[in-house]
C-alpha cells in the first residue's frame, strides 16, 4: 500500500527539457553543492535507459529519485534528494514506493542501493538490509550497500 504524504503532492516522470533540467538541478543541489561538487557531477552514464521520478508541491520541483537496472532482475535506486523544508513529510517515501513498484513491474526481483549514512534509518524503514559498507563519497561521505528481496 502507498503510504499518504502529510502534504499534498504530485508525482510523475519529468517530460520537457525544462522539467529535466529542474530535475538534475534539484539533484545538484542536494546531493553535490555542499561539497563543492561541479555541475554535471550528479549525472551517470545510465541517465538515458533510468526511470526518474519528480514531485511536485503544486509546480514547485520538491523532490527528485532514479531507477535502473544492472540485470535482467536486479534494479538499483539512485539519487533520491528531497527539498530541504519539505524533507519528514513522507516525501522520499512517495517517490521509493513509485520507484519500486515501476521496477517490479519491469521485472525487478532484488532492489539495491548505496545508502548514505544519514538516509540508512530511512531505507530500514522500507525493509532494505545492510549488506556491507560502501564507498565513501568526497572523502566524508560514508555509504553502505542496501538490498531488500522483493
Ligand atoms: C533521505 C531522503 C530522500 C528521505 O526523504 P524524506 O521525504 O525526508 O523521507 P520521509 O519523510 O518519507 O521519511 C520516512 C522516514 O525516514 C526517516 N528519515 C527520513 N530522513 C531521515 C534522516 N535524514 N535521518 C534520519 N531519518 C530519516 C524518518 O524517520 C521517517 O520515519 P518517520 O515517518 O517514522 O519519522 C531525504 O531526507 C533527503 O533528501 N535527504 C538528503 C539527501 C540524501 O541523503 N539522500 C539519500 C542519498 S542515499
């Protein structure tokens, strides 16, 4: 069952080049400036075969996450950033439920993830388990490796 936001949103895959540059900005802004990150540093090299997801606070750009697939079953969630103020409002759940049903629909049978130290209380409450330490990101961000069975 999807969990209800305490905030009313809106949520679907950006369409025009416009809603896709707000997207990556959101990205940008949440996930790399405070590291002194260049932009172009929140893309990969899966952006084209990903499924992405935006919400929207009425048509304020809120909240940004990405799906792909490494194989045929194992899917990989990506990038998931919430607007600072809008963050503990059930936000990032709205957008890792959408992103998870989307993938099991396309085949996903195990879903993985990289999980920041600070968002890993967030993904256990989605039944994702711990299944080793990660990288660390710019040299201060610890990840761990996530996986929940589907
Ligand atoms: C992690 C993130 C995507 C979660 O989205 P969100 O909209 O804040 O999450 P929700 O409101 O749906 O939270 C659901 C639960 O996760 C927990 N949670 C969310 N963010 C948390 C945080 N930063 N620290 C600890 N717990 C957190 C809350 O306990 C909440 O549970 P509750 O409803 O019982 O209180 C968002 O906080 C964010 O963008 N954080 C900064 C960027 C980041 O770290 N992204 C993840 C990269 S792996």
């Amino acid at each position: 069952m999807v969990q209800e936001t305490s905030i009313k949103v809106k949520i679907r895959e950006p369409k025009t080049k416009n809603e896709f540059d707000q997207y990556y900005n959101l990205r940008w802004r949440i996930l790399r400036q405070h590291w002194n990150q260049p932009k172009g540093n929140e893309k990969d090299e899966k952006e084209k075969e990903s499924i992405h997801l935006l919400v929207f606070d009425k048509d304020k750009i809120i909240g940004v996450g990405r799906g792909h697939f490494n194989t045929k079953t194992e899917a990989q969630i990506r990038y998931m950033a919430v607007e600072e103020r809008f963050q503990g409002k059930g936000v990032g759940t709205k957008i890792l439920e959408t992103l998870e049903r989307k993938l099991i629909k396309k085949g996903a049978r195990t879903i993985i993830l990289n999980a920041r130290e600070n968002a890993m209380k967030f993904y256990k409450k989605h039944n994702y388990k711990i299944i080793g330490k990660g990288h660390t990101l710019f040299g201060v961000i610890k990840h761990f490796k996530m996986r929940k069975e589907i």
